[in-house]
C-alpha cells in the first residue's frame, strides 16, 4: 500500500503540493496523471525518500519513510524517469549489483536475474557490456532492477518511455500480474491512453492539489463519459486545446 496525508512540501520557500491525500491498496495499479509542472516528479521523490514533506505523512508498503527511511527503501522498486544504468557493467554484472545491495544470496540473484533477462528477451545480451544498449533496452533492465527483490511496491515514473509496442504489452501484463499477486503499483504518467489500460485507479494532479481520485471510468464518466482524455482535458486545462492551437496559429504564423 501506498499512504499519502496531508502532504505538503515547499521547496526553497515557495509550496508545490498543497496538502495531498490520497491511498493506493494493495492488488492495485494506480496512475498518477497531470499536466506538466503539476509535481508528479515531486510526488515521487517523497514517495523514495528524496525529499522530506514539510507536513503530512508518506507511507509506503505499510512504513513511515521519514520514520524509518531504510526499511522503507527494502518495501519498494523504483524506476524513475531518466534512470541510468552503470554502462560500462553488463547486465547480469548490474542486476548482482543490486542484487548484493538488497542482500539477496547468490543463487537468488542468479536465478531472479535468468527469469527478468528472459522474460524481456535479453537472455542472449546478459553478458554484454551495456554500452551499446538501446533506450528501450536499459529500461528493460532498470524494470528487471526494480524488480529483483520482489518489493510490495513498484513505483514507475513514465515507464514506457522508449520500449517498442511488444514491450509495452508486456510491460502491462507484467503489471496486472503483480498487483494480482498483491503488489502495489504506481504509475506516473502523461500517456492517458497507456494509464486507462492498466490502471485500476486514478489519481488525478494539477498545481499541487489532488482533483480527483477513481477508477478511469468514474473519471471518465465525471467528464462526460467522452474519454478519460477528454475528462482529462476539462479538468487539468484552463482552455480548449483546440481554441489555444487556433490563436497560436492565427497570431505566429500570420
Ligand atoms: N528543485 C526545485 N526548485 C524549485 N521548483 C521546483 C523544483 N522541483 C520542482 N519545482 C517546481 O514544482 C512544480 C512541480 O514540479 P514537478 O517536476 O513535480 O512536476 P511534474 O508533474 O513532474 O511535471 P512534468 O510532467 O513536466 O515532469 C513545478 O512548478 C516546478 O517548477
């Protein structure tokens, strides 16, 4: 489970979220959806213990990460949004790494890493250095990274960012997949589309305040039952897209 209350956190004097709440259970795929700017990235680093809230409470797979931030640590995976790989190790040099820092034995790591390697199709690349690897390849092994010690929580940032349609999809089986085994997932997204297939619930964010929170079929519904894009849209935009594009093109390419 993930636990946010009350949240607020202000950097260099100035609050970005405003007192957030919301609850993601166990079994559940939540995606975290809003606009640029809107402090999903700044949700997340509370989320990993990065960045301490001024007020309020985080909890994740059951613990205070203020409290206790190093149990909090061994509750969760994390693939963030720009996340490296050390390029010079190999994959499987990479996922020991982990691996030893989660003080998983040998034979677990050996094992674990054969089954994510194979699972992603990089079984044949497991010993190559990863300097040559692809975007799609590298988040690949970050998801296999995140995954290693079979965290209760698996907190995604824009997961899907460079893998090809395949990978997608697996991507979203192995999602569904988790949370039927119990496991907690949080997604931060700007793909709508890529959110309403997995998630089982919403949270939707604009100016550091939560504005919605359900399953994407309530949201849809409360927008008008168009699309959650288009609930989306009426509530994240001052404006309709449209009517912006409109002006902009009248006035900059008159
Ligand atoms: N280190 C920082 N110093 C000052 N302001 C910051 C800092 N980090 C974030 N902000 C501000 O906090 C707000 C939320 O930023 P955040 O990166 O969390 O948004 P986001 O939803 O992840 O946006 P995007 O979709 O563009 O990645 C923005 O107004 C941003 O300018």
């Amino acid at each position: 489970m993930i636990r946010v209350t009350d949240v607020r956190v202000a950097i260099d004097g100035t609050e970005i979220l405003h007192g957030i709440s919301f609850e993601v259970g166990d079994g559940v795929v939540a995606g975290y959806v809003g606009p640029n700017g809107a402090g999903k990235t700044t949700t997340m680093r509370l989320l990993t213990g990065g960045l301490p809230p001024n007020a309020g409470r985080v909890e994740v797979g059951g613990v205070d990460v203020v409290a206790d931030p190093v149990e909090a640590k061994r509750r969760f995976g994390y693939v963030p949004e720009h996340g490296h790989v050390y390029e010079s190790f190999t994959p499987n040099e990479y996922l020991t790494f982990i691996g030893r820092m989660h003080r998983l034995d040998e034979a677990r790591i050996r094992d674990r890493s054969a089954a994510h390697l194979e699972f992603w199709g990089l079984t044949d690349s497991a010993d190559r250095s990863m300097v040559g690897f692809s975007k799609g390849m590298k988040q690949k092994v970050l998801l296999s990274a995140a995954l290693l010690h079979d965290p209760p929580v698996l907190l995604l940032d824009e997961p899907l960012g460079g893998l090809d349609a395949h990978a997608v999809l697996q991507t979203r089986a192995l999602l569904r997949t988790l949370a039927a085994r119990g496991r907690t997932v949080f997604y931060s997204s700007h793909l709508l589309d890529a959110v309403e297939k997995v998630a089982d619930l919403v949270v939707v964010i604009r100016d550091g305040q939560i504005l919605q929170v359900g399953s994407p079929e309530e949201i849809t519904a409360s927008g008008g039952g168009v699309s959650l894009e288009d609930a989306f849209g009426k509530l994240t935009a001052a404006a309709d897209a449209y009517d912006l594009a409109e002006a902009l093109v009248a006035e900059a390419f008159a």
